[in-house]
C-alpha cells in the first residue's frame, strides 16, 4: 500500500522530492474570501498585498485573500523546468506584485531557455467582469501576465524591454483549468447576461463550449502580441506525460 508523504515546505526554499528533483513554491493570491467569525487575517505575512478592504459580492464580515501556491520544478540531470500555478488572480486585479516576483525568480532560467512549460489556469472568457473573476485568470489577463514574464525575460537578458517579440519562443503554456461553462454562439449574450427563456428551443443558436472560445482568444492575442509561446489546452483524463516528453 502506497502512502503520501507530507513535507512541510517554506516559501522560496528548494526542497528536493525526488533524485534530481527538486521544487521551490512561490505564494501567490487566489482572490478575496469571507473570514469566519472570530477568525483573524491570516494572509499579510505571506501575500505582498493590500488588505482587503471592499469585496464587490455585496456580503458582510471580514476578508483575506485566499494564499494559492506556484511550484517550480526543476530537474537536475535533463537541466529542465516546468512551472505549475495553482489557482491565482492577476496581479493588476489583486494589486500586488506576487506574481511579478514569480517572473522574475524564474526569469533567468526561462532566458536560458530551461524553463520549458508553464500549467496554469483560465477559468473565463475575456468577457468576464474583473469583479467577477473570483481570484481566476482570463485570457486578456493571463497574456497580461506572460507579458510581465517576457519582461523579465528580457531584463535577464539584458536585452531592450519594448520588444517583447519572440521572447518567449519554445515556451509551452499549458491550460489546465476552464470552468465547465458553455456560452450562446450569439454575441449579444455574454456569460454574465443568461441567455432569456423562450417557448422555442429551435430559435436559440447552438452553444458554444467556452474551452474552445478561450482557446480561440489565446490564439488571437498571441497573433497579435507575438511573444512566441505555444499554448495548449488540456483536456479531462489526458495524461501528463503526453507533453513531460517534451518539457521535461
């Protein structure tokens, strides 16, 4: 019988899991969330963020932000990366720099060419409120946040930062969240609008599964801004090891 093995791990400190495996976490912010009663603040000592102070969801009592974690993985003896976040909320929408200070720890390595993939979430269409993003990404955001990696990227290089073009080349994005929504293939409904009832169910268009509309978004602001990443939409039940391959 198998068992897990838990392992206590401190903020920007390498712990090795494995021979030649080791993995660093980074905390980073995951949204507002309601405190129970008699709970204190529990996130100013982990998260570079303001405190919460006005949570748009019109409920009462106390906030903290939700402390989500980024893992870097590195691997020793092929000398590659990959970056696994959990769930996070954009920087600009958190107003912190926790995921900043993630781009730039990985920056170097991701300059190098080392830093082979990033698995992280886009749980909403571009259309989404950012009031409405409970602490997720969507496609304009998480392109935001590549954008602020390429940076970085660049820094590291010591290269001009206004052209970000292909600064990112071999670097695989790999999306493995999407909330199970589907939206109206008419663009007058959006997915905070329900689409409204009717007594014909041949007059709605057919619906339009917001993984490939996010998909779809991804590919037109990587048309557009060119940092040269690949992005790839995971898909239920499909196993890891179809992109470790080639990432790791």
């Amino acid at each position: 019988m198998a068992f897990y093995h838990l392992r206590k791990m401190q903020a920007e400190q390498s712990l090795c899991i494995a021979p030649d495996i080791e993995v660093i976490p980074y905390p980073i912010s995951h949204g507002p969330t309601r405190l129970a009663a008699g709970v204190s603040q529990f996130d100013e000592q982990i998260l570079q963020a303001p405190r919460v102070e006005d949570c748009h969801c019109h409920m009462n009592g106390d906030f903290s932000r939700t402390v989500s974690t980024a893992f870097h993985f590195k691997n020793r003896r092929l000398d590659r990366d990959v970056l696994f976040l959990g769930d996070v909320e954009p920087d600009q929408i958190a107003g912190s720099n926790n995921n900043l200070t993630l781009w730039e720890a990985v920056a170097k390595r991701a300059a190098e060419g080392k830093l082979k993939a990033v698995f992280i979430e886009c749980s909403f269409a571009s259309e989404q409120p950012s009031h409405l993003l409970f602490g997720h990404l969507t496609p304009i955001y998480l392109y935001k946040e590549l954008e602020a990696l390429a940076r970085c990227v660049c820094a590291a290089r010591k290269q001009d930062e206004s052209s970000l073009e292909n600064s990112l080349r071999g670097l695989k994005c790999i999306v493995i969240h999407v909330k199970g929504m589907v939206l109206s293939a008419d663009p007058s409904y959006s997915c905070c609008n329900p689409i409204p009832k009717t007594t014909s169910a041949t007059s709605l268009p057919l619906p339009i599964p917001i993984l490939q509309l996010i998909e779809k978004e991804l590919h037109a602001l990587e048309s557009k801004g060119r940092l040269g990443v690949e992005f790839v939409m995971a898909n239920r039940g499909q196993r890891i090891g179809t992109w470790m391959s080639t990432v790791l």
